[in-house]
C-alpha cells in the first residue's frame, strides 16, 4: 500500500471523526443516523491512521506531496 493521503487531508478526517463522536456524545445523534455516521467516522479513522484511502486509488487521487 502507497500512502495516498496527504497530512492536511488526514487532519481534515480527524476533525470529522471528532465532529461525529461529539454529536454522538451530546445526544445530537441517534437510531439509524448515528449508526451511518458511526460507521463513516470509522472508516475515516482507519483511512487517517494508515495515510491509504482504496477510493482514492480506485480514482486515481493522492494528496500526499510529491518530493
């Protein structure tokens, strides 16, 4: 696996995540809703963690920066 994700891009998915979790948190979210956005925010986790998107690839894209 190449990294395809760039650092500003993995702080922008971390600030969704954290978005996610907070409405969760406060009770904003709930039923089905919290259940897609909970798994939304999972898989955004897991993307930022490893720095690899497989939509990304699928497409074509990387916003890491080219040396």
């Amino acid at each position: 696996m190449t990294r395809n994700v760039g650092t500003l891009d993995r702080i922008f998915r971390l600030v969704i995540v954290a978005a996610i979790a907070l409405a969760y948190w406060l009770g904003a979210l709930s039923g089905g809703l919290a259940i897609a956005l909970g798994v939304v925010a999972i898989i955004a986790l897991a993307t930022s963690i490893v720095s690899f998107c497989p939509a990304y690839r699928l497409f074509g894209i990387s916003t890491c920066k080219r040396v």
